[in-house]
C-alpha cells in the first residue's frame, strides 16, 4: 500500500534541503563584495575584495601561458622547486601523498625584516571537468602534521588554482587566495602588499614554463584539449 504520510515527510526534506541551499548562496553573495579590478601589468590581471568577517582582503589574478595543462600540473606538483616562482617561498616540500590527486604539503614564506618567517601546512586535492577539461587544485591549511621550526605557523589560508585551456596551447590560469598570516602584522599592512602574491606568483610560473630550457611536460592523469 503507498505511504502517503512517508511521501510527505520526503517532500519536506526536499524542501527543506532546496530551501537551506538557496540560503547559503544568499548568505554567501550577501557576506562578500564584488571584486575590484586593481592593476594589469605584464600580462597579469589582479583583482581584490572585501570579506564582510574578515578585515583581510581576499585577491585574484590571472594570466595566459602558451603551453599545454600538462605542464602546469607538472609545475604545481614539482613542490621541492616551488621557491623558484611561489611569491616569497624559500622552502617547499611534500608531508605526505596520498594518492594521484590528494595529499599534504609544506611552505615557508619569506617576510620583511623585522616580521618572522610564516610557515604554513596545507592539504591540496587536484580535479578536472570531463567536459571543459578545467583542472582545480584547491588548498586548505591544516594543522600540526610538521613540528613547529621557530617560524610563524598559519593557521588559516585557502586558495584556488584554476587551469582552462584556451585550446592546445593556450591556458588561462587563475589564482584565488585568502590568508591570515597570523602573529602581529598590522592588518592595514597586509592588505596594502596582498596584490603582490598573485601578479608575482603567476608571472613566475609563466616565465619558467614559457622558458626556452623548459621541456613540455605531459600527465597520464589529465586530459588534454
């Protein structure tokens, strides 16, 4: 015999899932601004925006890299060379791997004297789309897993890393980063130099791979256009 009194409650946990996620995307576009276009500059776009709960602002830039996705996701995955194009990083390495996509990495941030060195635990996962062939790799800081070194531990950072393949040779390449670089920086100070991290971080990673010395790189576990 049909539930007609189990078809109803089913129905009002649909509503209920239907009405909750319309409310986390309100709340989400209510709690952050519009990004702000701030400069362009060797082919390097930077943008910035506030967060209504944090009085960091959170930053964005992106650029073009005639090259194939391939060998960005070689870039991004070869962590030890990460202080060769990483704004500011003088040490990189891998905590632990846990698959082809997922895993636990480690960077120290080189800072002004006199602000102590920030050092930061992250754990990343890489995906791609099936159909637009988009490859995200997203980080999320963690705690412990590496013995404190005498830096500054972050405890808070999250960032994106966008690849969309333009076509076979063409990748746009998006950056998106928020971060509290904890301790007793000034928040005002963080804020003036926060447009500094993607437009030299992603000019960086341009200039190595569109290096004359650097070799096309191909990844069994990422299609290509």
């Amino acid at each position: 015999m049909f539930n007609f009194g189990k078809s109803i409650n089913i129905m009002n946990t649909k509503y209920k899932l239907f009405f909750t996620l319309i409310f986390c995307f309100w709340v989400a576009d209510v709690f952050t601004q519009n990004w702000v276009f701030e400069f362009e500059k060797d082919g390097v776009k930077v943008w910035t925006r506030k967060l209504d709960w944090s009085s960091i602002k959170e930053c964005k830039g992106e650029t073009i890299i005639n090259t194939n996705l391939g060998s960005v996701a070689y870039v991004l995955d070869d962590v030890d060379n990460y202080p060769r194009w990483v704004y500011n990083c003088t040490e990189s390495f891998r905590v632990r791997k846990d698959n082809e996509f997922k895993g636990f990495i480690y960077n120290a941030i080189k800072t002004p004297w006199p602000v102590k060195i920030r050092d930061v635990v992250y754990q990343y996962s890489v995906s791609q789309n099936k159909t637009t062939l988009e490859v995200t790799l997203n980080t999320m800081a963690v705690k412990g897993m590496v013995p404190d070194k005498g830096n500054v531990r972050m405890t808070y950072m999250k960032s994106t890393f966008t690849l969309t393949p333009l076509d076979k040779n063409r990748i746009k390449i998006v950056l998106q980063n928020h971060s509290d670089p904890a301790g007793d920086v000034p928040q005002s100070v963080i804020n003036m130099f926060i447009k500094d991290s993607p437009y030299y971080t992603l000019l960086n990673m341009r200039k190595l791979i569109e290096s004359p010395t650097f070799k096309k790189k191909h990844n069994d576990n990422i299609k290509e256009m």
